[in-house]
C-alpha cells in the first residue's frame, strides 16, 4: 500500500492499495459515536457488505443509498440524506463514509461540511475518475437548475482509500471517463507520466493512478482554494464544461474533458501559445487513448456558453494553456480576446 500525504490546512493521507475495504479498521478511528455510509445503488449492490463487515465491531453503522447518476446530485437528495442522519440522531461525533464515483463524493462531502456545521468523512472512491481527481482535494458540490456543483464547500476528508480492486467491477466507459483526467495530469506534468501513457491504460497499473494523485496533491497542497495555481487543473475545463452542457450532459465529464483539452490545444497553436510539435503531440495522446475529438458546436457556440461561465471574472476569463508537455500556464483574457482567438481560422 502507498501511503501519499496531502497538506491542506487539515493535512490527511491518500492510502492507494489493494483489499483495502475489507480492511477499513487499519485506517478509521474507532472513537466515532456511528457512521454513515452514502453510496449509490450500483456500488452498494457490490461494496457496501464488505465495508459494514470491517467496521460494525467498531461502532453502528447506517446505510443511505441513493439511485446511481448525477441526476441525484442535487438539494433534494442532499435533503433526504441530512433528514435521514437527524432520525438516526447522528451528530458531531458521526462520521460519514462516501463509498462511490464522483457523485457519492461530492454529495457526500457537502452533507458532511454542513451537517451540524460539519462532521468528519472518508473518501472511498471507487471509480477511476473519483480516484485520480474528484475524491482528492476537498471540493464538494451539489447541482443546481442554474448549473452543476452551484452549491459546494471546500471541505477536507479525513481520509482517501483507494482500493484499486473496485475498478475490476467498473463499467469501461467510466474507465475512459477518468482517463481524460488522467491525460489532463499526464499534459501538466509531462516526464514519466507521458512516456508511461504511451502505452494503452490498464486498470492494474497503479503507477499512473499514483502519479495523479501526487500531482493532484502537489497542487492542492499550494492553493487549497483556487486562488492561482490550483486552476492549473481546470486543463481543457473551461471548454469541456461547455461541451458538456451543449450536449444536455449526454457526453460524460472525461470525455467532454478530452475534447476540451484538443480544443485548447488547437486554439493555443493557432494563436501562438504553443508551437505545432506540442498541439500534435496532444492530439495524438489523446488519439491513442480512444477519444472521439470531433465537436459538433461552432466556437460562436462555445464562446456564447463561456461568457456565462461561473469562473468568469468580470470582463475576463483564465484560461490554461498548454506551452509544453509538462508546461501549461494560466492566462487571463478578456472575452474579447478570447473571441478573436477562437474565431481566427
Ligand atoms: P464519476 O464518473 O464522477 O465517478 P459516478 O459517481 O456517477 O461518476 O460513477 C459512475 C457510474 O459508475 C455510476 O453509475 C456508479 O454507480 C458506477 N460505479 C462507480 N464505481 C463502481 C464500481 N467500482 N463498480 C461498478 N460500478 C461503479
Ligand atoms: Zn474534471
């Protein structure tokens, strides 16, 4: 097992291993009054067994599980579940166990900072996408009818267990979802990362889900709350979000990731900002894992989705540019600009 530290302002470990939630109790207090778990249907089906097996000696456990998808990542879900630990009389000395994707985390990460003005939980991700990006870091979110993650904290858990043996189980489309982060890590850090993605993905390599993980903790570790180089991470974001919403949300993050990412690149080589070698060089990563790179939306499209952005900044918007592999940079344009760049063929 490998142990990687993330130093927040409430500093705690990512454990990345095998057999780990059959072995909760290595890695959990045992002074919590009871605990919760939140997990949607589909993992509790596989998973939720196994976690209450190795901490029910420790203290009473509840199970809320929600229907899987993004759909229940919303106020009233986060009402039902907040309703449900009232009745179960938790309180500030509860803890709450995120067993899930990327949903299951955010959802339950907001609930946690809220309940009671916050209680402790424990990321366990299951899904490559939570693994390598989502579960570290400490944002939590629900959606809104205005748009996803409208509501949200920062808000640390106590701790990340990543047992890698869940990823057996996960469907391959979430596997190319969260290999769109991963290229996302592999561009901002270059070196090893790239040369290791030269080769198709496999679950079992560990290696690369760790290199993410220490870059995401890296980063988070500097500017625990977005203030500059934290939005390093939002590589092919800003874009990708648009894609997504353009496509009523029926393309999944990674992969509208993956396309936001191509785009960037493109942009940044039309203008100057990156030189032809590094945009093929992109290009060809992501071709080689799989991605579909065509955008059915003009830039006028895109652009109009943008100026609506929440990261907008008044008149100006940041964006990342890829400079080289392993080399991105933060810029920050006004929306003109960024219209002229996007609208020069
Ligand atoms: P994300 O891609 O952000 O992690 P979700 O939390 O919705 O998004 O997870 C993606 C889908 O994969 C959901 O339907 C979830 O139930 C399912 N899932 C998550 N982890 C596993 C797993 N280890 N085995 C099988 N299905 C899983
Ligand atoms: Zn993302």
């Amino acid at each position: 097992m490998e142990i990687i530290p993330i130093k927040c302002s409430v500093p705690y470990n990512v454990y990345l291993g095998e057999n780990l939630i059959s072995n909760l109790n290595l890695f959990i207090d045992k002074n919590y009054s009871c605990a919760l778990i939140i997990t949607d249907d589909n993992v509790d089906k596989i998973y939720s067994e196994n976690c209450i097996q190795s901490l029910n000696h420790l203290f009473p456990i509840y199970k809320y599980v929600f229907p899987h998808g993004e759909s229940s990542k919303n106020i009233n879900e986060y009402i039902k579940i907040t309703n449900f630990m009232a009745e179960k009389s938790m309180d500030r000395k509860s803890l709450i166990i995120a067993l899930g994707g990327g949903v299951t985390g955010d959802l339950s990460g907001f609930v946690s900072s809220t309940y009671m003005r916050g209680i402790d939980f424990i990321q366990i991700p299951t899904s490559l996408l939570a693994m390598v990006d989502s579960s570290v870091g400490g944002k939590t979110a629900v959606d809104t009818p205005f748009g996803k993650n409208m509501l949200g904290t920062f808000y640390q858990p106590k701790a990340v267990i990543c047992d890698i043996n869940t990823l057996s189980t996960l469907p391959n489309e979430y596997i190319n979802d969260g290999l769109g982060e991963i290229v996302k890590y592999c561009i901002l850090s270059g070196g090893e990362l790239f040369r290791k993605l030269s080769k198709p993905f496999n679950c079992n390599n560990k290696e690369i889900i760790s290199d993410c993980i220490k870059i995401k903790s890296e980063i988070v570790s500097s500017d625990e709350f977005e203030e500059g180089t934290r939005q390093l991470l939002n590589l092919g974001h800003t874009f990708g979000h648009c894609i997504e919403l353009l496509s009523d949300f029926k393309l999944s993050h990674g992969k509208a990731v993956a396309k936001g990412i191509y785009l960037i690149a493109d942009i940044s080589y039309k203008n100057k900002l990156c030189s032809e070698e590094v945009f093929r060089e992109i290009k060809n990563l992501l071709n080689f894992h799989g991605f579909n790179l065509q955008i059915p939306y003009t830039y006028q499209e895109i652009f109009d989705i943008i100026k609506h952005d929440k990261k907008k900044n008044g008149e100006f918007i940041n964006l990342v540019i890829p400079e080289n592999i392993g080399k991105c940079k933060i810029i920050k344009i006004s929306f003109n600009e960024l219209h002229q760049m996007m609208i020069q063929e």
